[in-house]
C-alpha cells in the first residue's frame, strides 16, 4: 500500500461508480478491497487534508488502500471525472497511518453496480 483513496458521495451507487472509474478509467490498482467508511469520518478527513471548511456533507463514503504511490494516483486521477469527490492520501500526510490501522476493521463494499443505475461513463480529458 503506497496510498490511499477516500471516495465522498450523494449515495452509495456514486460511490460504487466512482470506485469502478479508479479501476476501470484511471488505471488505479486497488492494494485490497475498497471498504464502507462513515461519512462523518470521510468528512472529517477531507476537512484535516484540505485544511478549509466543507460546502456539502456526504451521505456515503469509501476507503481503498492503493498500490500507486500518491503522486501518479493524483495524475490519473485529473484525467477522470467520477462522480463523487475522491482525495488521495499519502504517508506525508498524518492521519495515513492511522488510516492504514483502521482500514482492515472495516466491511468490504461490493463493485457490482445495481441494475437499475443508467452508468454514463467518464469522458477522459485529452
């Protein structure tokens, strides 16, 4: 594990599409299975790496430990537009390795994306 993903969205289909998108778009390798996390804590992370305040609470969250170091995660990850708000964290930052401790108690989000979810898929900028 190099890096880590936390994925904020309106819902957890969001979520599940923009997990995908990591695999399937910007070529990100998951280190192990992407997991449920609270959004109150999704939030709350998003707030201590961003350093400013949030404009929208999330209703679902995830968390995926990465294979890419944080820098090319970063890179692929512009060239993608999913549909939840996704940061990276990386060792420099303090709270990663409390994360790395926390990750494996959490429950594993399946990927397969519901039937009834129409998936319009990313334009990749050029």
């Amino acid at each position: 594990m190099n890096s880590i993903a936390i994925v904020r969205a309106d819902d957890v289909s969001k979520v599940k599409i923009a997990l995908n998108d990591l695999i399937r778009y910007a070529n990100l390798t998951f280190s192990e299975g992407a997991r449920k996390l609270d959004p109150t804590l999704a939030d709350n992370i998003m707030t201590h790496i961003i350093k400013s305040p949030l404009r929208a609470c999330c209703s679902s969250a995830a968390i995926v430990p990465l294979e890419d170091h944080a820098s090319v995660a970063i890179e692929k990850l512009r060239k993608i537009h999913p549909p939840a708000h996704i940061i990276i964290v990386s060792p420099r930052h303090e709270i990663y390795h409390e994360l790395v401790n926390y990750v494996d108690i959490l429950t594993e989000i399946d990927l397969t994306l519901d039937q009834n979810i129409v998936y319009e898929p990313v334009s990749e900028m050029v």
